[in-house]
C-alpha cells in the first residue's frame, strides 16, 4: 500500500505518491559512496558495482565522474541519480562526505524529504555525522540509519545504539539485527518482517537469501544459524524488545525516531532490506517552503528551485547544468516555464536526467524528482521556476567562508580569463568570490581548505589556467545590509575593507574579531551577516 501524507491534505497523484527523494549523509570512508553504488545496481541502474578506490580504470564507482574524486576516492560534488526499485521511483542526491564540503551539503539537503545515515559499525558516530544530522534536525527530516561494515570487527550493537541517541539525541528503533559480527557474521534477522536474511560471502553482487520464519522459537532457525548465535540472538532481542522503542512512522517522519539496519554495503548485504524501508516507510514528496506561501506537491502547475549548479559536467562544452528539484506538478520536455528572479520565461528544451554519470533526456518529470537544465549562467543557486506565479522558494543559505584567500593567475596576460574562472565557481556555488574596492586580484572564500585544491586543479583542468593561491591579509568576511545611505557611508569610509561578491552585494572583510565589534559600536546603523538568503 503506497502511503499518502497526513489526512488532511489531498491523495498525492500515483506518479507523486511513489516518489522517494533523499539524500545519504555520513563521515568520510563510512562506505557512502559504496553503498550509493549498491543501491543503483538493485535499481537496476547498473550492471556490476564498482569500488572506489578500483585498480587502474577498471571499476571506478559511477557515481564520482570528477577527475579528483577518482584521483581520491572520496565524493566531492553531489550528483544527483533517478532509478526505480519495486513500485517506487528513487531519487537519490549524494552528498559530498569530505569534511570540507559542508555548503554544498547544507543546500543538497534542503532538496530532499529524507535522509539516509551511513554509520560505520567500527566507529559509531563521527564528527562530520554529528554535524550533517545538525542540519537534518534543523528541516526536520526523517532518518533512516544503517550500520555499515559489519562484516568487519564492529562494536557491540546495543553500544552503536546507545551511542546515536545520546549523541544525536533521537530514539533508535531496530529494523534488523545481526547475527555474529566479523568473521563471523552470519546475517541478520529481519524484526518488521519475521524473517531470516543470510549474507552470500562468495558473491558480492549476490543479494541474500531470505528464509520466512515464524518467529524467534521456529525450528527452521537452528538450520541455518550455529547454536551459540541462535542463543545470544534470542537473548539480545529480549533485551532489545524490553529497552527500545518499537518502530512508529509518525514518530520517525516527524523527525524524533530512527529505524537502524545492520549490514555490509560491499558484501550487498541489508542493502536490500534498507531500499524496501525506504519504500515502504520513507515519505511521499512533501510541501515546500516558499513566499508568499508554501507550495503542496499535488499542485498541478509545475514549482522548481535551484539547489546547485554544476559547471563543466562535460569538459567538451563549457557548459552548466543547474539541478532543479521539482516541487510540485507535471513536467513535460519544452514547456516555458517562468524565472522568477530574471522576471522573464524560460524553454526548458533538453532537461536531463542523471544516472550516476550518464544523463539522458528527461521527457516528463513529477513533483519529487530531480532534473538538470543545462544553460549558459542564467540559472543560479536559489533560483524558482514556476508557471507564471511569482514565487520564491526560501531556506536556502549561503554561508560566509571560513578560509581566504588570493587567487592570483599564474601568467598575468590571464588574468581576465581567471576572472571568468572564479565567477563561473562562484555561481555554482564552489567557492566565495570577493572583488576588493581597492587593489588589483580577487580574494576566494571557501568553508574547508581542500576546497582550494579543488578548484586550483578544476581550473587548470577546465580552463588551461595554472592558479595560486595565496595568503591574505583578511580572515572572514561578513554581507553587510542597512538603509542605504548607512551602507554607503560604511563603506566610504572602510574602503580597504570592502569588496563586492558576484552578485554586487556588498561584503566587509574582517581581520580580526574586533573590526566585527567595532562596527557593531560605530556604526548601528548597519548589520554585518554571516549568511545570506540566497533568494532574490
């Protein structure tokens, strides 16, 4: 039975109602990228998972296309995959997991209507985990958890649990628990379906075999799992069943319980178990947050926003693709739709949609899905389509960087070219880019340092540009806003102090804690701002 949202609001249209969209969060070599892989292979999406780190060009994982990414193995930029898995429609966005990379993870998640932990059953929770769920908190998304790597020495299961709801303060409700851990992993027991599931070691592209039992006292049980398992199983979900809460959809789609799957993402195993959870209990798209009101997915004219922008998906063309996610209605190839903050329509002729590195030409798309418009700089992050209404789709922040510094071409007759470089980033919303009143160069903002590396070897790559960067004199940098008069003034007399960034608003670049005072004391008039809406 496909659920529909709460009963107040309209049946969603069947196309919606088996949408799911979500985004998979976890700490760095948690397995994410392996697990994504796994998951496109039961769609069917892919004929044979790769690995991340593969040997030579073998099996590169098809989800990381960036030359870096494969250079790494880590996921750097979140693509954005569609595949169909039972009766259900997947729409799955790959959050980058490297610790830097924390604003383009932030906006992904505004896209989605769920989230996927990835925890590693040897780690618990980490830090990077610890902040992505941060954000999960603050939009409220339900969370479904898996435990990976049990097919490795992993902590004990009642400690990974108790770990999560202390740290993440949410209740922990099994969905499944394992059978031996390590080398002697056996499995696991399905607990909301009664049923036996057994990992297949030779076979890592083998889904598991099911046995259906009735209950812990089935005979059949003692078959297959060794006697000392079989005990501490039964001993283990007497625990379990007394100490934890038992699974409640409401609780979790409101955000405050998360069902936890145990399995081996590189073995295939509960892999399975974790998409039908997604199916069956993940939520229908839900409404969206715009002014001046919220849009419902049920709508019949089509909503979109804008929540990345990727430049030079195909190096042969300069080209960008905006990722849009649909928000309500019915999307077909060549409609006109209109660009809210450009006040003008828009043929979207070739829309695409995205298997791991492959597009291909989306006819239609429902309310839930994500597509990709490939255009030339007139979508940016933040931006809304709609049919003529004027809407703004709000809650996606831009955050002030943590890290300056100088970007200075390495073959000064460039410069120009490198301008062009750093704007095109800037709008995808790689990096800041500040344009100093005074002097010569641009000053380049980023949340975590390996993202200097990234865009230094992105724009030699893309662009033939070798790029230095260099330190600067400046720390962070604040939006400034106020009456306009206060803002003018303000910045006639901090010229060394000001810039613009690529949208021409204007930014005061600090180097100390006490220049933020300072102008809290002079100048009350004038607010300085760590974030800014990105709406128009």
């Amino acid at each position: 039975m496909l659920d529909t949202a709460p009963t107040n609001r309209p049946a969603l249209p069947p196309e919606i109602a088996r949408r799911r969209t979500f985004a998979i969060i976890s700490h760095p070599d948690a397995g994410k990228t392996t697990l994504t892989e796994k998951f496109l292979l039961f769609g069917g999406a892919i004929q044979m998972a790769g690995q991340v780190r593969a040997k030579g060009e073998a099996r590169r994982t098809r989800s990381d296309f960036m030359q870096m990414e494969k250079d790494r193995g880590i996921s750097v930029s979140a693509s954005a995959m569609s595949f169909d898995f039972d009766r259900y429609r997947f729409n799955l966005v790959d959050t980058p997991g490297h610790s830097d990379f924390s604003e383009d993870t932030y906006r992904t998640l505004t896209a989605v209507d769920a989230a996927v932990m990835v925890i590693d059953g040897a780690k618990g929770v980490e830090s990077q985990t610890r902040k992505l769920f941060e954000v999960c908190r603050m939009r409220d998304l339900p969370i479904l958890t898996f435990c990976n790597k049990m097919d490795r020495e992993a902590r004990d299961t009642f400690e990974i649990i108790d770990e999560i709801q202390e740290n993440l303060a949410i209740d922990v409700t099994p969905a499944s628990w394992p059978i031996g851990m390590g080398r002697e992993f056996i499995g696991c027991y399905d607990i909301l379906h009664d049923r036996l599931d057994l990992m297949d070691r030779a076979d890592r592209n083998r889904v598991a075999q099911s046995i259906r039992i009735d209950g812990l006292d089935d005979p059949k049980l003692a078959e297959h799992v060794p006697a000392d398992l079989l005990a501490k199983l039964r001993e283990d979900l007497e625990m379990a069943q007394a100490l934890l809460p038992a699974f409640d959809r409401d609780r979790f789609l409101e955000g405050s319980m998360t069902p936890i799957w145990f399995g081996s993402a590189i073995n295939s195993f509960g892999v399975k178990e974790l998409m039908a959870g997604i199916g069956e209990f993940g939520p229908p798209p839900q409404p969206q947050r715009a002014e001046p009101r919220q849009v419902a997915p049920e709508e019949p004219k089509v909503t979109g926003f804008v929540f990345k922008v990727q430049a030079n998906m195909d190096p042969k063309h300069r080209d960008r693709v905006a990722f849009v996610r649909l928000a309500s209605g019915h999307f077909e190839r060549g409609m006109k739709l209109h660009h809210v903050r450009a006040g003008k329509p828009m043929a979207v002729t070739n829309p695409v949609l995205f298997l791991a590195a492959d597009r291909e030409l989306a006819e239609e798309a429902w309310a839930g899905d994500i597509i990709g418009i490939p255009n030339h700089g007139q979508l940016r992050i933040g931006d809304t389509l709609t049919e003529g209404e004027t809407l703004k789709v709000t809650g996606i922040p831009s955050f002030a960087p943590e890290l300056l510094q100088t970007a200075r071409a390495g073959d000064p007759m460039k410069a120009k070219h490198m301008e062009k470089a750093l704007m095109q980033f800037a709008e995808e919303g790689a990096a800041k880019v500040f344009k100093p009143m005074i002097g010569s160069g641009f000053v380049v903002g980023v949340v975590g340092a390996l993202q200097f590396e990234v865009l230094a070897s992105r724009i030699e790559l893309e662009y033939g540009l070798p790029v230095r960067f260099e330190g600067s004199q400046f720390t962070s940098a604040r939006w400034v806003h106020g009456p306009k008069d206060a803002v003018e003034a303000f910045s006639a007399a901090n010229k060394q102090h000001m810039a613009s960034d690529n949208d021409g608003d204007p930014v005061y670049l600090t180097r100390l804690q006490w220049d933020i005072d300072r102008v809290a004391r002079d100048y009350p008039q004038v607010q300085l701002s760590a974030t800014k809406e990105l709406m128009v």
